[in-house]
C-alpha cells in the first residue's frame, strides 16, 4: 500500500492564502477531484489530500462571508446557525406541560404519591440487599442510611423481595429500597424501588458510583431532612419518577444545615448528586461542596403493584434488541 510521507503531504499540499472567496475553493476542488480519479495511486493519494485541505478552506470562507453579511444586513436577513444535536432534533412528545391543561395536570397527580402530597407524612423507608453482599455493596448501602432520612438497613438474604414488601408495610414502612448485586460481583448493578402498600415498582440500571471517601473534596455530612431539586422531568412518565423520588424525603427541610440533594435527568440516565452549599459576600456568591455518594440510575422497568413474579402490569420496560429513535426518551 503506497503511504504519503511528510516531503509527499508538501509536495501534494495547495497554496490556499491566494483564496479571497469560497467560489474559488470549490472550483479548486472541482479540479482535484479530477486528479483523484486518475489510475496512478500516488496522484490520487495527492488529490485526496488536497481536497480534504479545500474542504476546511471552503468551509471557514463560507463561515467569514457569512459572519460579514450578517453585521452589513443583521441577524433577521442572516441568522445564527446554530448545530444540530439531539436535543434540538428530539421527537416532541405529546406529555409536554405546554401541550397539557390545567386540569390534565392535577389528574395526572392523583397516583399513589397523593397522600404524601395532600397530608404530608414521614416517610420511613426500609433498604434491602439480597444473598451476601460484598464489602462495597454493604458500604453503598450504609450511604445510603446516610443520605436518607429515617431509614433503616436489613439484609433480606434468599427471602423474597415480596414478602419483605408485606411484612415492612406491617411494621410502618412506607417504600423499600433493594439493592441488587450479582453473586460474583463487588459492585451493585441495579436498584429496585417499591412503594407501600399497592406499588408501584421501578427497575433502575445502577452504574458510575463514587463512594464519599472517594471524592477529591471530603465534606461531613449527616441525614438531614435536605432540600430536594428535580430538574429535567418533562414527560409524563419523567413527572411521575420524580414525584416517587420526592416522597422519599420529608416535606420540612432543615434549611439551617443546608444541604440539598439533585436528582438530574438527561437523556433517560438520572443523575444523583448531594451538596453541602454556603453563602458569601453577603449572599451574593453560594459555594458549593460536594457530599457524596454518586451515582447513575437508567428506568429499565415500570411495573403497577408491588413487586412479584408473576406481576404483568407492565407500564414500561426497556428493551435494547429493539430498534428505537435515539431521539425519543422516556422521562425527558
């Protein structure tokens, strides 16, 4: 295979600082792209090169012209092109708020998280693991008391996550958290959240954990009742995930330690962060130090009701052997 060396790239490079306009690129191409289909391969190489040079001349003339008519004719006649991403060519969907009535809203409210929301009780939220953890599965799960108030760590070991789910609703809890880690694996894979008595259930991905010893800035912390921000639940479903993540904390704030919990979702992957934040220069300026622990959660299910085997009341699952839009999502 015949390779161009440094003397053939100046040898093959064109003089491009004579250009004045982006016409005169592309005719430069035009005739390049003549030589590239000779039959010699070190001529076509050559071509090549040159055009690849072109292309980026062409392309930043165009940028100037542009740039040039703009500030002569202003931004109405030339607008700023602004690129395409998937946030900005993503499939509207039809929960948005701003397609949704007043009334269409506060239906949409009255789900299981209502009670909460209309008489604000304490939640009490008991946190399981199955089989025998290992050492950073059972340090995740002491975080995890760490984070949420009133909350209580039991190893469930074979017993089936049903049956806790009856016996905690007895003894006054009101969601259960399991974390789930395969036998021969030292971090948990996934988090199954149940709220008591009737569901319903969601089934998370959990990926990218930091520990709080791991974190560049250590930052006491303790189980505060925190100030809770929810950000980037559009749809109906997002809306939903979020309401269920907020019955998970109390509804009173202790705002005199100042700690606040984020939950960020962005593309389907929720993001948890917890922050410690102080005032300065006389409330002007708020710094923010990081808590811990991190971690990203992924919906892979929804179910009605609590979790069992045989439950079929499927809301949503993900399934990755199908072929879905990357520009339609679930929660945002």
């Amino acid at each position: 295979m015949v390779k161009l060396t440094a003397k053939d790239r100046a040898q093959a490079t064109v003089k491009t600082y004579d250009m004045k306009t982006s016409l005169e690129a592309e005719d430069k191409i035009s005739r390049e792209s003549v030589k590239s289909q000779r039959r010699n391969r070190e001529v076509r190489l050559r071509a090549n090169y040159n055009i690849m040079i072109l292309k980026k001349k062409a392309k930043k003339l165009r940028n100037q012209e542009r740039q040039k008519l703009r500030e002569d004719h202003g931004e109405v006649l030339y607008p700023k092109m602004e690129p395409n991403t998937i946030e900005s060519l993503r499939v509207p969907d039809p929960t948005f708020e701003e397609n949704l009535t007043q009334e269409q809203l506060e239906t949409e409210k009255k789900d299981e998280t209502l009670e909460y929301f209309m008489n604000g009780y304490k939640p009490k939220l008991l946190i399981t693991c199955p089989y025998y953890p290992s050492k950073a599965t059972r340090m995740f799960c002491r975080e995890m008391l760490n984070v949420f108030p009133n909350s209580t760590l039991i190893y469930r070991k074979a017993t089936q996550l049903s049956r806790v789910c009856l016996d905690a609703h007895k003894k006054g809890f009101t969601d259960i958290l399991d974390v789930f880690v395969p036998r021969k694996a030292k971090l948990p894979t996934s988090l199954i959240y149940a709220h008591l008595p009737e569901g319903p259930t969601v089934h998370f991905r959990l990926s990218g954990i930091t520990f709080m010893k791991d974190l560049p800035d250590k930052f006491p912390a303790a189980p505060n009742n925190p100030e809770l921000i929810l950000t980037n639940f559009k749809t109906a479903q997002g809306r939903r995930i979020a309401r269920l993540f907020a019955i998970l904390f109390p509804s009173d704030p202790d705002f005199r330690k100042r700690q606040v919990i984020a939950f960020h979702n962005q593309r389907d992957f929720i993001f948890f962060r917890r922050y410690k934040y102080a005032f300065r220069k006389e409330g002007e300026k708020v710094v923010l130090k990081e808590v811990g622990p991190r971690f990203t959660l992924k919906n892979r299910k929804l179910l009605k009701g609590l979790p069992k085997f045989d439950n079929k009341n499927v809301e949503y699952e993900y399934n990755p052997h199908v072929f879905v839009k990357n520009k339609k999502t679930f929660a945002n």
